[in-house]
C-alpha cells in the first residue's frame, strides 16, 4: 500500500508526496484487471457481468500501456517480475462496487505520482483509468 508523505513548500503550501512504485502500480493494474475479470465470472447479473467485463478488458490495456510508459520514462529500465496480489472472494454486487471505488482512488494515486515523477502520459492514463471506474459506477447502477 502507498504511503503519502506530507511535504512542506515555500510559504502555507503543504504538497503530498506518494511512495507508490512502478512495481507497485504495474501490481496493482493487473490485481484489479484479474479481480474484475474474476467477478465478472461470479455474478449471476447480466449487467453487471457486462459492466465488469469493459472493465476488465479495458484495464487489460492499461496495465500494459502504463508499465511500457513508464519504463520508457526511465530510459527503458525494466521493472521487475510481477507479483500477484490475492484475488478477494466476490461477495456480490457491493463487492464490485468497493473494487471500481478502489480503483478510482489508485488512479488518483498514479495521477499523483505520475505528477510528481513529471511523467506526463501516465498522468493522462491515470485520468482516463479514473473516467473508466466513473463509468463502469455507473453501469453497475443498471443492475
């Protein structure tokens, strides 16, 4: 889990730090794409299955195009090997809706970080990652 860090700028100002890394995000990425993809399997709603289903598919290219992204950010250094994060159980409808509400809040992490790293594309990814969890919210409210 990141830990944020308050910093002390010139005058009032108070900027958060992250401690996120681009382990951790590429980790977290997949964790999420492999969650949804598993709920999806579970739910017996037909609207929730497509909703999750968008999601999972489309967090399928997040996770690769913001690990590239950041490894080209760092002169092609490669990260390490990815760690699974355990999948939860799906406990229903409430269950997929506490994951895309988790993942809207990493993606406002990552949008930080990409800010802090002045990576700028993964501070755009990020806001798109935070548009497909306020869409897929929305979704999950048609079943």
């Amino acid at each position: 889990m990141a830990i944020t860090a308050k910093i002390r700028m010139s005058g009032e100002e108070v900027k958060a730090k992250t401690s996120l890394t681009p382990e951790e995000i590429r980790d977290r990425l997949f964790y999420f794409r492999d969650t949804a993809h598993d709920f999806h399997h579970q739910t017996k709603s037909g609207w929730e299955h497509d909703a999750l289903g968008k999601l999972y598919e489309a967090l399928d290219e997040f996770a690769d195009d913001i690990t590239e992204e950041m490894m080209g950010y760092m002169d092609g250094k490669r990260i390490g090997g990815l760690v699974r994060i355990a999948t939860p159980k799906y406990g229903g409808h409430e269950s997929s809706v506490k994951l895309v509400k988790d993942l809207m809040d990493f993606a406002y992490e990552v949008y930080e970080w990409g800010g802090e790293k002045k990576f700028c594309s993964i501070e755009n990814k990020a806001q798109d990652l935070s548009g497909l969890a306020a869409k897929t919210i929305y979704r999950l409210t048609l079943s």
